[in-house]
C-alpha cells in the first residue's frame, strides 16, 4: 500500500511518501496561500504518487482537538480523496524534527521541519500496524 502523511499547517503543509513499511521519504512541503490552493496541490501529489491511504496528524487531547479535527476534515473534503484516510497522534512530531535537523537549517521555516514532522507521523502509523 502506498502511504502519504500529511502534517497539516496554517502556513506549509509537510508531506512523507511510503510505500514500503520500513522506509519513508520526506517530500518537498507545500507554501500555503490560501486552502483552495493548498487543497489542489495536496491532491495533485496524491494523484502524481498514486497513493491508496493518507495519514494525517491529529493533536490528540486538550481543548483544540475537536476544532482541528474539524478542520482538517474540511480541508480533505476540499482535497476530494476517494482513498483510505487515518488519523495519527502529532503530538511532539515537530519538537522531534527540529531535533533531527542540526545547525542552523532548522530555523529555516522553508517547510523542510513540517516534512520531516510528516514523516515521523508516518513511521509512528507504520509501526502500529
């Protein structure tokens, strides 16, 4: 089965491509401009990566997690995916990437730390199953 996790942002969008259990790739992040934008991006590398299954990064817990967890049901009904979608914890995922980034590169907020969030999202899913 072929995997993206998506760790959904206000300004970029980190994205993680698997299709094999044991590996997973960081892909380049998406700049979000508006949701429409970013919603036809997300679904055309969708379509360019012939995924079957999205993940998606879900605070769990607190007070906001009925509020993003609308939101990003919005934002996949915008995206129009006829695939399977999941929902992983994210909780510390870009605490964690920052972490895996040294130097100064980390600063960098090019979306480079929302893939690398993706795809630690996408390795905690993997693992599960």
């Amino acid at each position: 089965m072929k995997y993206i996790a998506i760790d959904l942002g206000l300004k970029r969008i980190g994205l993680a491509y698997s299709a094999h259990k044991d590996i997973v790739t960081p892909l380049p992040a998406i700049i979000r401009k508006n949701r429409n934008q970013a919603a036809a991006e997300v679904k055309k590398t969708l379509k360019e990566w012939e995924v079957d299954a999205v993940v998606i990064g879900v605070p769990l817990g607190g007070s906001s997690e009925a509020e993003m967890q609308r939101r990003i049901a919005h934002f996949m009904n915008l995206v129009a995916f006829d695939g399977k979608i999941f929902y992983q914890d994210e909780a510390g995922t870009s605490l964690e990437a920052e972490n895996l980034m040294k130097g100064e590169i980390k600063y960098i907020r090019d979306g480079r730390v929302d893939s690398i969030s993706a795809m630690i999202i996408l390795e905690r899913f993997l693992r599960k199953r």
